[in-house]
C-alpha cells in the first residue's frame, strides 16, 4: 500500500465508493461481511470512536492526560510490557491508529466490533467481557528507551534525554524476565476481568507487530469511610501511599508529573514519565517479625498509618522529634525518614501482586507493582537512592523488577494514541 493511499485511508471522509475501491470489493464484486462497511472501516483504524455518556462506570479515553494517571486508583490492575516487531514508523504510527477506536470502545465498556455473525470465523473480540460495564477502565500507554534505539523506526532524534533505563539502586536483584520493553498497557479497572480483557484484545489486535515481553496483574483493595476511599494497605498490612499528592487537583498534579512545555521533547508536552519496579515482599520474614519492629521499619504506626509519636495518618512527619533518651522517635533508618530527607515528590500507583510460590525457596511470590508517575524520572531516583543500604526495609524486600516509560500526553479528538511523537513539529 503507497503513502497515498494509507492517507486515503486513515481520512475520516472516506467515501463509499472509494472504501469498495480500496478493498476490491467495487466491480469484483467482493463482499464486505457481515459486519457492513462500517466493520471494515474499524479494521483500518478510520472511524473515529466517541466517548459515550451513557456507559455505566465510565472513564473518558480522550483528554488533556491520559486516564489511568489522576484517575482516582481503581481495584486491579493489569500491566504489560511489549516487545515491537514492526520495522518502520510508518507501521508503529499505524499500530497505535488501529488501537485507538478499540480503546474507546472497551473503556465505554463495549465490545471491539459488536457480535458477530459469521461463525466460520474467529470473533473479532474474545468475549469475556460480555454482560460487564466499563468498570471504570483506564487505559495508559507509554514507550521505553529500547524503542528509540531501533534504526529502522529512526526515532532515535525524538528520544528525551530523561528516558533511559534506569540506574542500578542498592539491593536490586533484577530479573530480566520483568525489566524494559519498547511499549507498556497499563490496563486499570474495578473488575479484574476487564483490565485483563482490555489487554489481551489490544495485544491480538496486534498479532505479529507486538509481542508480550512481560505483565503483572495487581490489586487493591480500600476501607471505605462514608463514601470516601481510604489509603489501601500492602501486603504488610501497612497503609500505602499516605502522603499522595491530590490527582484531582491540577496544581499538585502539574507540580509532580505533567511536564510543561520546553522541559523535555515537545511530544512529551502534557505527558509524564512512569516508573514501574516489581518488589518482592518476603511475607514469611516479616510475619515472623514483632509488631515493635514492623513500625519502627516504616516509621508508621501500622493500624491508624499516624508517623511514629502521632496520632493521625496525615499528620505531619516530625524528624527532629526525639524521646526521654535522646534518640529519633522516628529511627534513623526507617523508610519513612529516608524518603522525607530526599525532599522528592512523586505521584504513587501502586498494587499488591501473588503471583503463585517462589521455586527456588517454595515461599510466596508475592509483593507490590510500584508505579509512579513524575515530570522527571530524577525525582524517583533520588527518593530510591536516599534509602541506600540504610533502610530497615530491604530486610524485608528484593527488587526484582525495573523499567521507565514515557507516556503520551492524552489524545484529542480526531488524534491518535501517540500521535504527538508523530508529528513533524
């Protein structure tokens, strides 16, 4: 197919006559299929998909950011790192215009191209999500380093500077098997079923331009007060996340992860660095540990999350608070302390993992899918490398996971998924 054409194609004005022309279906008389011309349009990415006000538990997929970053955090997650085989531009640009109507589509919590008719063939959507809403579906996209240094893509003069793997951090026992990838889905939904849909859908949609390097499914749970979410807990039984910033206040989010315009490539205007770290939790050390000590690791006290010596989850962490001794209420080497005196913020979005029983030690393989987002990947890195040797916590935990993702700011109507790395600007 000649560029010409592929324009022809992707032009939301198409013609009938010209679609029947494009696909030989004109004087040849070849059938379009059961799904008309409108399923054919769809195959090639050239309907413009709407958000639709009326799905049940919706979330918008067009915006000024992408959904699934502020986005309130819903229950589960399911996350996918992707290997690309394409070998051109061309062909990575048309990958993300064939996934965006299908994005649209799940996130109004419907089916990729309605039911099909023809039994003779595989249906276009697998299904399983049948008889469920949107479940508050988001859908998250971003593109690691690895991507860039394709030739054949020649994306390497569009490469940030900030996105690179990132560094080797203090008791990191990285698995290759959970590192990098070119492209990440992070699918996140109140319904486990449907994030682990969405995914799976967008990656056989791509069959032969993609392939799954590695994923993780996760979840949360949260105490309800009233009608208000509380901060979930980990597997540690400890309150997670308890200093956030606000996603749904612009200020706080534009402060810690939107990037503003000349801070990085200008296709990154809008958009956001995501790291992603796969923490295992050796839970038999720690339920093998006393209460005393469990506290003193996070500087927290475990059942209201108040810093040690408070009485309150928010209240103010206080490092120069000293006890009848003379020593730090808050220990010197607790978690809490170290992340403080990096004096880093960054916007957390993480879940817990089980992911069956590790071979080697026939102990739980289970844990927490960090996920953060920043304007700049330094800010994670200065909150890791502040905890050092020093943090009673790596008593506790092994990193065996790592990547950074830069992810599209969010798509405008009549635009693509990406389509800013895309443009000639």
């Amino acid at each position: 197919m000649t560029d010409r054409t592929e324009e022809k194609f992707y032009d939301k004005k198409i013609s009938r006559r010209q679609m029947l022309k494009y696909t030989g279906a004109g004087a040849a008389g070849v059938a379009i299929g059961a799904s008309g011309l409108g399923g054919v349009l769809k195959v090639f990415g050239m309907v413009e998909e709407e958000d639709n006000p009326r799905s049940k538990n919706k979330i918008n997929f067009y915006g000024k950011h992408q959904s699934g970053i502020a986005t309130e955090c819903q229950s589960y997650v399911y996350f996918a790192s992707l290997n690309v085989l394409v070998n051109s531009q061309q062909e990575l640009m048309d990958l993300f215009k064939m996934w965006t109507p299908i994005a649209v589509r799940m996130m109004n919590g419907e089916q990729i191209d309605g039911q099909t008719s023809n039994m003779l063939i595989p249906a276009q959507d697998t299904g399983e999500s049948v008889g469920l809403d949107a479940s508050n579906l988001t859908l998250t996209f971003g593109v690691g380093p690895s991507l860039f240094e394709r030739e054949s893509l020649s994306l390497a003069s569009k490469k940030p500077a900030e996105l690179k793997d990132l560094p080797h951090f203090p008791k990191d026992q990285l698995d290759p098997a959970y590192t990098g990838g070119d492209i990440c889905i992070q699918a996140c939904a109140d319904d486990p079923q449907v994030a682990f849909h969405a995914v799976r859908n967008l990656v056989r949609a791509a069959s032969g331009k993609v392939s799954l390097k590695w994923t993780q499914a996760g979840f949360n749970s949260y105490p309800m007060k009233g009608k208000k979410k509380e901060t979930p807990r980990n597997l540690f039984a400890f309150k997670d996340g308890s200093v956030n910033p606000n996603g749904s206040k612009e200020a706080e989010m534009n402060e810690v992860a939107w990037i503003d315009a000349g801070q990085s490539k200008g296709w990154m205007t809008n958009g956001t660095y995501m790291a992603v770290r796969r923490v295992q939790m050796h839970l038999e050390t720690w339920d093998r540990t006393a209460l005393q000590e469990q506290e003193a690791t996070f500087g927290r006290h475990r059942d209201t999350g108040a810093p040690i010596g408070k009485e309150k989850e928010m209240d103010e962490v206080d490092l120069d608070e000293k006890d009848s001794n003379g020593e730090y209420v808050i220990s010197e080497a607790s978690h809490v302390r170290l992340a403080k005196k990096s004096k880093q913020k960054i916007y957390r979005r993480s879940f817990s993992y089980s992911s069956g029983v590790m071979d080697s030690t026939g102990t739980f393989d289970a844990g927490l899918l960090f996920i953060s987002f920043q304007k700049d990947p330094k800010q994670f890195i200065a909150i890791q490398n502040s905890f050092g040797r020093e943090d009673k916590l790596n008593e506790y935990i092994t990193h065996r996971g790592s990547a950074l993702f830069a992810c599209f700011p969010g798509v405008q109507k009549g635009g693509f998924i990406g389509d800013s790395l895309f443009s000639i600007i």
